[in-house]
C-alpha cells in the first residue's frame, strides 16, 4: 500500500469517529480525534499488536475505543488532552502572534484602502466623499477612535487637513496605486503623530503623562493581565501541591497500604491535569511579562520623542517638514508597538481564560474538602520546599567515572539546559506509580545519550543511572497508559507515528519510527596564509580553453551590448560604434601672394634745405 493511501485510510477513520460524535452530540476536532487514535493504539490495555496487520474487526474495535474515550463525561484524562490540543492550536511564538495581528489589522484596511486607490472621481461630490474615505482609513489604522465618533473624526479632519489638505486630491489621484498605497500609510502615521501630539501640548504642565498618551485598550489589559495569570498559577500551584501530598502517601513504596476506596487513578489523572495547566500558565505568565518590559521600554522612547517633539516645535512660528514629519512617523511608530502589545496581552488573557474549563472535570471529582480529609495531617509542601530540602545533596563526579554529570560550577548556561520530562524525576515516576516530583538539578544532572535527566534526591539520582535505560522504558509504558503524559513530559521523540489503518504492505508496521535531522556545519580554512593566495589561478585547463576562446571571439566584434541591474528584463539595449574613415587634407605651395606689388620712390630728400620732396608711385596693376 502507498503512503498516500495510507493516509486516506487513517483520514477516514478520523472522520467517521468525528461525525458519530456529531451525531452523539459531541462536536470534536479532528485533531483530539487523531490523538486518541494514537493514545488507543499505544495502550497496550486495549491489545493491538503492532507487530502485525489490522483486519476490519481491528479497525472497528478502534472506532469504538476512540468513541468510548471521547464521550467520557467527567474525565480529567480527557480533559488533559483536549486541554493540550486546544493550546497547541491557539498558541504560538510571539513573532507569530503579532504577524497575525498585523494580517489583521490589514484585512480590515484592505476593503477601504482598495476603494481610495480604485476611485475615479469626477465631480466635487465625489471628491468631498473619497476626502472622507481617506479619514475612516487613517482612523482605522491608527485605532485611535470610532469612526462614528463625532469628536475622533473631527480631531482626525484637523490632523490630515494640517498636512494634506483637500485641494491636494488632484495630485494624489494621477498616482499609481503603488504610490497611493504608500502616501495613505505615510499619512496614517503623520495624522497619528499629530494628535498624540495635540493630546499630549494640551497639558499646561511640561511633564506630560505617558499613560494619558497611551492606547485605552493598554491601560485596560496590561495590569489584568499579568494579575489574572498569577492568580491562577498559585490556585493551580497550591491544587498540585496537595494532590501532589495525597498521591505521595498513598502510593509509596515503604507505606502500609490501608483500606480505603480512595480513585488513586482519579487522583493521578487530576494531577496531571492541574499540573498540565501549571505548565501552560507559566508560558503565558512568560509572554505577559515580555510585553511588560516591552511596554516599558516603548513608554520610555514615547516619552522621549514627544520631548525632543515639543522641544522642536514649540516657540517657533514655522518649522521645516523634512525636520518635523520624520518625528511625528516615530511618535506613530512606538505608538503601535504600544498597540501591538495591548492585543498581545489580550490574547493572552483569552487563552487563560479559555483554559479554565478543561480544569473543571477534577474540581467536580474532588472538592477542597475531600483532599483537606485525605490529607489529615500530612503536610503540603511546595516545589521551592522540596528543592530547599534536597539542596544539601551533591553527587560526586569523581566517585562515577564511566558516567557523565552536569553541575552548576562546571556547566555554563546551567539554568537553560534542555532537561528531559519536562524537568520531573523519572525514577519517583516509575517507583511511585506515576508520581510527579519536580526534579532538582543542583543535585546533579545526568547525561544519558546526549539527553539530560533530573532527580529529587541524590538517591534516586543513582538509582536511576544505574539501569536508565530500564527507567526510561518504564517511563514510556506509563505514557503509554496515560496518553496525556506524552505532552506533559515531552515524550514526543520516544513515540512513533501511529498508521492506524487495516491494509498494510508486508514488512510495514503499525508503528514508523520517525526520521530525525539534525542541521550541522564545517568550516575550513583553504588558505590559512592570505599571501599565497593567486586570484587569477584556473586549475581547469577546459575553464581556460572556454576564457580563450570566448576572449578571441570577442575580438571580432564591433556591436557590443550592455545589461545592467535597471536594465534587466526590460528591453534589449545595444550600442553601435563605427570606426572613423581614412581621411587625408591637401594644400598647395605657392611662392608669391597674388597682389600687387607697390613700387614707391621718393626724390628730393638730399636737395636744398627749403626744397620739397617728390613721391612717385610705380605701382604696377596685377593684370598687366
């Protein structure tokens, strides 16, 4: 069987699993559909063997097992993983949060921007009707009032008035849909630093509030935001804590078992399940407070621009707009980021809030009074407590040759190790029966495989190292039984893709151990001596033949043609030069010029002293 038919296999059986739970009432993802057919099929409680193919009554036994699952009411297993499902598809990186509010804000400016770039006015009507269509589009990038607010969009008109004003429509509509585009952008964020600066000049004072300047939807959602998430993390924290304490006493080894009807699995499952929770909150507690200082360094940079702003404008009659306007896009600028955030904070605060009823099942199963009855006298103790009573304990490096630890002192970047489980003891998982104690790795950090592992005391630690591959299988097989630990711990690497299909080609098997890459890189120096290095060396006598023979075809040439960067895939460009012709000049020698002669005498000069002097001119004609 083909992969591709494999895979139209496996989509049918997820949806025929998500429509009989629509018809039963339950709307499900195809997503927590597809994970409980892997958690189905790794359960070895429900016997698929995966060595072998899966006939039709298989299949149908799957269908049925996943149906089972799925309409479970009142489950702290379910409510895991539908839990792990939903944050996986609603939370991401913050990149990608703030991309998608962008896309956003774009879909919502697209329609109206289209419209401005698209018009072809022709009369004043029309020209007084594109003017406020210019206005919505510069309030609604700018989020700073409703369009339908009376006073926003009087406020917005004097903003845009002050620097495009309506007789400018002419000019603005010859431009090319690129050039528009780009001018409403540039005029959102002039009008935008404008008002904020208006607001912000309206105060006698010359300090004036950031907070004032600051977007509503801000001032609203970031103190909430962070409150709220803490205020769950501790209810959660303490909840673990004391499941943590029950679980502790009833499954220890060393403890006489005592009759009681007390749901261990129940119990197990809502530890899970509070402690899934715990590790999201702390994510998100993660981000709210990123966009904390986010917005504390913006608030500093707001507050900086409208000074040097204040100090350029201010007590002067004109001021040149190359010097003002680049100051008025920066006000705009941080005045986004600020906005950015405040949708980030908020969408944080949805998924917290979206998570509360995937804790609900566990309330419901056992109240704050039942585990105070279970509890008696034990006492509850924190994380922060089991680390202080453990942080006495070291293991000696020197004393275990032939295996590898981490310490605080010899390891740099100590506190960002990647830790396996999710940071949990892997040996109080095993030995307790599924106990989940947060591991200390002060104590020391145990290499395995080129994975890292945590213990809550040094005991445990040698233990585990001394057979971990043993642990670890036994760390898959309680994963195995209780799906929701595979998130939960991160054991996705130690899981294969499940193919729950019927048809197989022989030799295939349920289970395709994935392929896993890696990207690496080697540098090599070629000439560690820069000096010897000839750049005009060709070791391939064929690449010289090709330089030659191209170098005496270029000699015969007369049109040459040149292609540069502005002219590439634009038109051909050529240039022909002609050789000047063979030109020679002839002039002819003559001995004498072509005039007259003059012939002069004069006579007289040596007669007497009164006598005068004769002038006699024999000057002949050139004709004669």
């Amino acid at each position: 069987m083909s992969r591709a038919h494999a895979e139209s296999v496996i989509k049918n059986i997820i949806c025929e699993i998500v429509q009989e739970c629509a018809v039963r009432g339950h709307v499900v993802s195809e997503t927590l559909v597809a994970f409980t057919v892997k958690a189905v099929v790794l359960d070895p409680r429900n016997g698929f063997n995966v060595d072998r193919l899966l006939t039709k009554q298989d299949v149908q036994k799957l269908v049925e097992l996943c149906l089972e699952k799925l309409m479970e009411k009142c489950s702290p297993s379910l409510d895991t993983i539908k839990m792990q499902v939903y944050f996986d598809m609603n939370y991401t990186s913050r990149c990608e949060f703030l991309e998608e509010i962008h896309r956003v804000v774009e879909s919502r400016l697209s329609p109206v921007r289209r419209e401005i770039t698209d018009s072809r006015v022709k009369t004043r009507e029309e020209l007084d009707a594109l003017y406020r269509k210019i206005i919505t589009f510069v309030q609604l990038s700018t989020s700073m009032g409703s369009p339908k607010d009376d006073k926003a969009v009087q406020q917005a008109t004097a903003a845009l008035q002050s620097v495009f004003p309506q007789m400018e429509l002419g000019a603005f509509m010859v431009l090319l849909k690129r050039d528009k585009e780009q001018q409403l952008n540039e005029l959102a964020m002039l009008v935008t630093g404008i008002r904020l600066f208006n607001k912000a000049s309206k105060k006698e004072s010359e300090e004036t509030d950031i907070h004032e300047l600051m977007p509503a939807i801000l001032n609203e959602a970031l103190p909430v935001t962070s409150k709220s998430i803490e205020h769950e993390l501790s209810v959660s924290q303490n909840l673990a804590w004391k499941y943590t304490a029950v679980l502790e006493k009833l499954t220890d080894p060393d403890s006489q078992p005592g009759e009681c009807d007390v749901p261990v699995v129940l119990l197990k499952q809502a530890l899970y399940n509070i402690r899934q929770h715990e590790v999201f909150l702390k994510m998100l507690l993660a981000d709210a407070c990123l966009c904390a200082k986010h917005v504390e360094s913006l608030q500093t940079e707001l507050s900086s621009q409208m000074k040097l702003l204040k100090e350029t404008v201010q007590s002067k009659t004109a001021v040149p707009t190359a010097r003002v306007f680049p100051l008025f896009k920066s006000l705009s600028k941080v005045w986004s980021g600020l906005k950015d955030e405040a949708e980030l904070l908020n969408i944080l605060n949805n998924i917290t809030h979206n998570l509360q009823p995937f804790i609900a099942s566990q309330a419901k199963i056992f109240s704050q009074a039942y585990l105070d009855g279970l509890l008696e006298s034990s006492e509850v103790k924190t994380d922060e407590q089991r680390m202080t009573e453990s942080s006495g304990e070291r293991i000696v490096p020197a004393e275990m040759k032939t295996q590898e630890w981490l310490l605080p002192e010899t390891t740099a970047n100590f506190n960002e190790l990647s830790l396996q489980y999710n940071g949990v003891c892997g040996y109080t998982l095993v030995n307790n029966d599924g106990l989940l104690l947060p591991g200390n790795p002060h104590i020391g950090v145990f290499k395995h495989k080129e994975k890292l592992y945590v213990f809550r005391s040094k005991e445990a630690a040698l233990k585990f190292a001394s057979s971990p591959g043993d642990f670890i299988a036994e760390v898959a097989e309680k994963a195995k039984h209780s799906p929701e630990l595979i998130q939960l711990l991160k054991l996705h690497q130690q899981f294969s893709r499940v193919s729950p299909y019927a048809e197989m080609q022989p030799g295939e098997r349920l289970l395709v151990k994935p392929i896993t890459k890696c990207e690496s890189g080697t540098q090599t120096d070629i000439h560690p001596v820069e000096t010897n290095i000839v750049k005009s060396y060709e070791w391939n006598e064929w690449e010289l033949r090709r330089k030659a023979i191209k170098l005496a075809d270029l000699l015969t040439k007369v049109t040459h043609s040149v292609q540069t960067d502005l002219s590439h895939m634009r038109r051909e460009n050529v240039t022909q030069t002609w050789l000047p012709k063979n030109a020679a000049c002839q002039s002819k020698r003559d001995g004498e010029s072509n005039v007259p002669k003059p012939q002069i005498y004069l006579a007289g000069l040596r007669g007497q002293r009164d006598g005068n002097m004769v002038k006699t001119n024999l000057t002949r004609s050139v004709d004669e």
